[in-house]
C-alpha cells in the first residue's frame, strides 16, 4: 500500500511540474519554455506596459525590445496574473502574456504571416540569433538550424 502511495505521489508531482513547463492564454494560444516571443511596439511613449523588471518591477522603457526575438526561458503559474519569463541583455524580464497580446506589445506566433517576417530583415533575425545564442539561450546546434532557416528565405 505505501508502494502505490508513494508511486502515485510521484505521478502527482510530475504532473504539476509538468504542468508549469506551459500556459494557455485567454485569447487560446500556448506558450511553453522554450517558445519564440516576437516583441512588437510598447503601448505607450513611457514603454511597455507589460514587460518589466523581474527584481525591480519597473516597466522597460528601453525602445531597442521593439522586433525582437525572445526566448522563454520560465513560466511562472503562480503570479497574477501570469508571467512568462525571458532574458534580454542579461536581465530578467517578466511579461503578462495576456495583456502584452491584448494591448500589442507582443505579436502572438500564430497570427505571424509573411509580412512579418518581411519586416524582420534577414540580417537583424541573424543578429538576434547570434545574441541568443551568446546568451546561452541557444546551442550551436540551434544556432545553425535556425541560421540556415533564415538564410533559405
């Protein structure tokens, strides 16, 4: 009896650590470590809105985040409202997905289209490849495959 206690007890504990690798949005999209973000333009002329400082809970009102690629690198579940996590310049931002959606602040993977990925020249998506994997976000594999996606194009 203690065996299935303890096996169940596992079970459990997978599932929920499983569980915090995802997160589904309001609007249906989701979003796991490990996902691209595409950052858009801040909502207001003092800077995003919902991007800020994990330490300082500041919001950023750096303008170089406007088209950027970003790595998700942590989902925090437990926050309200829920935060995506990902490192630009050696900081921890945080995100509310929800409201970075809703306000245009990030432009959701899905409704992504050519024209977007038209407006990303192919050298700035080289360059931010380059500054993720210099981050460590990405490995040299990654950095290759996704190198000769964009060199394709």
């Amino acid at each position: 009896m203690q065996n299935i206690t303890l096996v169940l007890l596992f079970l459990f504990a997978s599932l929920v650590s499983w569980s915090q690798d995802l997160y589904k949005t309001k609007s249906g999209i989701t979003y796991k470590i490990g996902d691209t973000l595409y950052i858009g333009q801040p909502l207001s002329n003092l800077g995003w809105l919902s991007i800020y400082e994990t330490r300082e809970e500041d919001y950023i009102r750096n303008k170089n985040l406007i088209d950027k690629l970003v790595i998700i690198t942590d989902i925090n579940l437990e926050a309200n409202p829920v935060h995506l996590i990902f490192n630009y310049l050696n900081k921890d931002l945080k995100i509310d997905i929800d409201d970075a959606i809703r306000n245009k602040e990030v432009i959701p993977h899905v409704k992504r289209d050519l024209a977007d990925k038209k407006k990303l020249n192919k050298y700035q998506l080289l360059k931010d490849l380059k500054d993720l994997l210099d981050s460590g976000a990405l490995t040299q594999e990654e950095f290759n495959e996704e190198k000769k996606k964009i060199l394709k194009h």
